[in-house]
C-alpha cells in the first residue's frame, strides 16, 4: 500500500514553519524535503527518519521498522506530539548533507 495524499498533504504541512517542504513520488512512496534536505521517508501513511545519534536521545520511547524491503531500519516519527517532530526534524537538517549534485 502506498501512501494518501493527504498524509503526506498533513506531514508537509506540519513541517512547514521549519522553511520549504516539499515530497517527491518514489515508486509508490515517497521523500519529504525540508529546505531541500531529504529528512523523511513515508511508506503506507507511516513517517521514517533515519536512525543517527544526534536523535537518539529524542527517539528513545520510538517504535522501529523498515519501509521497504533491504531498506536499513528507521525511526517511526510519531506525530500527534508536533513539537517534537519539529524538534527531531530540525536537528536531523542540521546533521544531515545536502544531496550530491548530478553531473550533467
């Protein structure tokens, strides 16, 4: 099952005061970008963040899983708590790269 519109309509929107959010299809499921950073992968309504330390702490009660098969196990961001989303999220841009530029 891949996700609704209007999950990832709600993820993004509750993403938004942290600066420009946007998702990208990706055979079925999709990439949320927040100012270009890729912080969350959604599969079958459930948001994944990927498991690095500068989070562990935040994500200690957070339930686990894979969004795809051969995929590394993740983080499953909760989101009835929208400061602490916002909170793990903006850590997460702070510690994570750019996207590597495509040679032409």
């Amino acid at each position: 099952m891949s996700c609704t519109a209007d999950f990832i309509e709600f993820v993004c929107t509750t993403l938004t005061p942290l600066g420009d959010v946007r998702s990208r299809k990706m055979m079925g499921d999709y990439v949320i970008y927040v100012n270009e950073k890729s912080v969350i992968t959604a599969c079958d309504n459930i948001a994944y963040v990927k498991k690095l330390p500068c989070i562990a702490d935040l994500m200690t009660d957070a339930e686990c899983g894979c969004p795809y098969e051969g995929a590394k196990e993740a983080y499953i961001l909760d989101f009835t708590d929208t400061r602490k989303v916002r909170k793990v999220i903006g850590i997460l841009w702070d510690n994570l790269p750019f996207p590597k530029l495509k040679k032409t």
